[in-house]
C-alpha cells in the first residue's frame, strides 16, 4: 500500500477542519447577528448551518485534501 492510497489519519483530518471551521463559524455568526437580531436560536441556525455545510463540502474540504493531504 503506497501513501497516497492509504486513508487520512482522523486525528489530524479533525484536527485540520477544526482549523478551517472554526473562523467560518465564527465570520458567520458575527455577520448574521446584525440580520438576525431578536431570532431564536434555532431560527440562526437555520441560515447559518447551510452555509457552514456547503462551505465545508465544496471549499474548505477539498483544500484541505489538497493543500495538506500529505500530512493527513
């Protein structure tokens, strides 16, 4: 089995969407707040987990794997 065929280590995968979720969380709750002032919370999260979703499917996934696959 060669390195790039084996699986990425969970630890590190975890370790590195952490890295590229966190701040998105964080951008996403400060630019909602202004809009969604007096929402419940549950009304927040329905914007807002869409947006995490997609974006960590289609952008910060696949820059992970490409960008740091070889340490995964």
């Amino acid at each position: 089995m060669t390195s790039s065929s084996r699986p990425p280590s969970r630890p590190r995968l975890a370790v590195f969407v952490f890295l590229g979720v966190y701040p998105l969380v964080t951008l996403a709750l400060y630019g909602l707040a202004p809009m969604t002032e007096g929402w419940t919370i549950w009304q927040r999260n329905l914007v807002m987990v869409p947006i995490i979703v997609v974006s960590m499917i289609w952008v910060i996934i696949p820059r992970i794997h490409r960008h740091f696959g070889r340490w995964l």
